[in-house]
C-alpha cells in the first residue's frame, strides 16, 4: 500500500546510539539506559527540565520527538498541527513495575504519585504535546509487534480526512535496560515514499 504522503524524517534510538535519518548523531556504549539517555540529552542540548523527572519510557520517545520536531524551527508561541501515533507491546510496564514495588514496600503506605502519574503508555505524548504545543490528536497502540501496516492506515487517515498536517508515529519500547524507538514524521514534504514496506526497511535499518 503506499499514499500521496512522504517520510520526512526518521529517528532510531537502540542499542546505545541516536541515528537520524540513518546517520549515527549520538553513542555512549558501556552503560545503563537511564546514564544513556541522559547523556543523550545534554548532547542534543535539549531544553524541558521536566525530562529529569518522566520515567524512562517517557524519556526515551520525547528525546526521539525531540530530535525530529526541533528541526522543523516550530513557532513555540502558536499551536502546532501534528498528529501523534505511537504503539509498543509492553504498554508502561516498566514503571507499572516500580509502582507496584513501592506499594509493596512495608515502609512505603503513600506510593509517590511521580511514579503513578506514568503507569499509562500515553503520558509520553502528553509531554510531547506540551513541549511543542500539539493539540491535534494522539493515540497509543498496543501491539504484539511492529505494526507498520496499522501505523499506515492510521496516519493516512488523519491527513486525508484534515485533521493533521502532518503525524508523528512510530515505536517506542522499554523494559529495564532494553529500549527501542523508532519515529518517523509523515507529511507532503520530504523524498521517501509513505507505505508500509517504506516504513518496514527503516525500522529494521
């Protein structure tokens, strides 16, 4: 299946590395996730303090929305028209994890509602959102895979039918020190064709 949509852009985060648009920009080897991605950060000279205090799953799709949404110079004082899409197949496990820890503690009668706050895989795009100004839709699926056929679909509809001018989407999983995030960038612009085989090769790049 294929659209009159474009890939603009596309980001990976894996295996220790930032790439955007297949070029490595960012490596830190030999650490844990939580000293990867904060390393990652400060080398993109991102600015949301907020960032220090998401959980990890949070971290890792906004630094991915980061690298692709701050190269379009958004206007930061008006509403921006971009869709979010994005699935995994562990939901917010991870920290569903440390919550229930907390609550299991015999010290610990008040859980901290930091960590609750994040027990929903959508709290992600909720930062995203408030960082770019985005209040088109957003929706989080999911899945027991990568799922390019559904992300194909999904998004077209959103720009056929107006409600988007263009629509972020794409994968972003974690569980303890094993993460992955692929984003890509849909819209009119841009030189790679939108279809499923398209998105298929880059995630798998």
């Amino acid at each position: 299946m294929s659209s009159n949509y474009n890939i603009t852009s596309f980001c990976h985060i894996k295996n220790h590395q930032v790439s955007l648009n297949g070029t490595v920009v960012f490596s830190e080897q030999h650490v844990g996730f939580s000293e990867f991605i904060k390393a990652a950060y400060k080398h993109q000279k991102t600015n949301y303090p907020k960032f220090f205090k998401m959980d990890h799953l949070s971290k890792l799709a906004f630094l991915a929305a980061d690298i692709l949404l701050k190269n379009l110079k958004l206007d930061s004082e008006k509403e921006n028209n971009i869709a979010l899409v994005f699935s995994n197949k562990a939901a917010s496990l991870d920290t569903d994890i440390s919550h229930q820890k907390a609550i299991q503690h015999k010290d610990n009668y008040f859980p901290s509602p930091a960590v609750f706050v994040y027990t929903l895989p959508n709290i992600c795009l909720g930062e995203i959102s408030i960082k770019y100004k985005l209040y088109t839709e957003n929706s989080f699926f999911i899945f027991e895979r990568f799922n390019a056929e559904h992300l194909f679909s999904y998004t077209n509809s959103l720009l056929e039918t107006n409600k988007a001018k263009s629509v972020l989407c794409g994968w972003v999983e974690l569980e303890g020190d094993n993460y992955e995030a692929f984003l890509y960038l849909v819209s009119k612009e841009g030189h790679l064709q939108h279809n499923t085989q398209q998105i298929t090769t880059l995630y798998n790049t």
